[in-house]
C-alpha cells in the first residue's frame, strides 16, 4: 500500500489564528488527495478533493475560504484552516487514491488534532 | 438513504475467537468496490481489505475476510483469531460509479477484544 504523512500530528492554537496542515504522499505521485474531517465518536467527513495543479472541490456546506486547499505538487497537498475558531477543533485526516487499478483504495494519513483555545 | 449501514456501535469478542462486523450498502451500480478500513485509538485509518463487485470470490488478507453476498448488498467484515491488538473502530466504505472520487463511509463499529 502507499504510504501518506500529515504534518503537524497535534496543533494548539489560540483563537483568530491559522494553521496550515501538511499531507505528503511518501512513495507515489498523487494527483488526488482528499481531506476529511471527524468529530469524536463519529464517521469521517469528507470536506475537499484537492487536485494537483487546480481548484479543490469543497463538499456542501464547506467553506472554501476558511479551509483553504493548496495542492502544488504530486506529493503535497495543505489545507489552512484560516482565523481558527473553537469549533474547527477536530481530528483532520488527509488521504490519496493508491496507484492499484482497484477501484483505487486510499490510503489514510495519520490525521491531525486541532485544538482551537 | 444511508449508503453505508453498520448496525453494530459496539462489539466485544474473546481473545482467539472469531467475530463478525456487519456492513449493509445501497447503490444501484452494478460495479462498485467495497472497503474496510480500522482505525485505533491513534486515529491513523488502516486499510483492511478490499472486494470488487465483479470479484467471484469473498476477498481475504491474513485474519481478515470479506463476507460479500451481494444479492443481500451486504459485505461482512470477518477477523478470525481476534488480538488484543484488533480493539478499535472499524469502518466499511463503498465507492460506486456515482460517488466519484469519493467513499461512503459507514458509522463504524468499535470492537473490543477481551483477554
């Protein structure tokens, strides 16, 4: 399977500020990266679909201008959550389509938890 | 409707016994890819296992095999042997001709392994 990072594993942060999320894919090219989003004790949610070298296409209901996604590169996508507030405290959690033919598994980062103050 | 159906919220199973996680589609695709994932108390989403619609065989890796009878749209996830180490959440996912790029992800189920 691929192998994806994400950076920062934890982030505090006082509200009003921005925090920028890393995701890497380590040993394959992506050209799609996904970001979801997941409250405790509940399912992911898909926010964005970040392709490389275009526009991300945000999920209903996500606000493009607070989660800005940036996928500049085939081994990089970041998502900045911008003027962080108490209620973007959640786990973020990055994955990509694997290179197999089968229905294109993704493989998952290791996710981030924000904690907004 | 839900997509992906997981009745179960909570499991527990002996250590070394066998245990099944249900998981429930709904799609009107004939070709679609079902998916397991496991995500433990870290949070990082493992993938499992994996069954394509067309696959004429249940899918195994390991301790892990896919249940799929697809006449009743269900994809049973079944560890045999259970670890402590298989405590966690697990997540059946779907991804059809409709959803694009992106998967259906189930409510989860956690499991716990008693010694």
């Amino acid at each position: 399977g691929a192998v994806v990072s994400q950076h920062p594993s934890w982030v505090i942060c006082k509200s009003g500020t921005s925090v920028k999320i890393e995701c890497r894919s380590l040993d394959f090219q992506a050209t799609t990266m996904f970001w979801y989003r997941q409250f405790p004790k509940q399912s992911l949610m898909l926010m964005a679909t970040s392709n490389e070298g275009s526009k991300a296409t945000y999920e209903q209901g996500v606000e493009k201008d607070k989660f800005l996604i940036n996928h500049a590169s085939l081994t990089l996508s970041t998502l900045t959550v911008t003027s962080a507030h108490p209620e973007d405290s959640s786990f973020y959690i990055c994955s990509s389509k694997g290179t197999e033919a089968r229905w294109e598994t993704q493989y998952f980062g290791p996710g981030t938890r924000l904690l907004v103050l | 409707a839900q997509k992906i159906t997981q009745t179960q919220p909570g499991m527990f199973v002996q250590e070394k016994e066998a245990v099944t996680l249900d998981c429930t589609y709904d799609t009107s695709d004939q070709s679609y890819g079902l998916f397991w994932y496991k995500q433990p108390s870290s949070g990082e989403m493992i993938f499992l296992i994996y069954q394509g619609s067309y696959d004429e065989q249940n899918a195994t890796e390991g301790r892990y095999s896919l249940n799929f009878q697809k006449a009743r749209k269900s994809a049973n996830l079944v560890i045999s042997a259970s670890q402590l180490g298989d405590s966690a959440m697990y997540f059946c996912a779907m991804r059809d001709l409709h959803s694009g790029n992106q998967f259906y992800f189930g409510t989860g189920t956690s499991l716990t392994v008693i010694p």
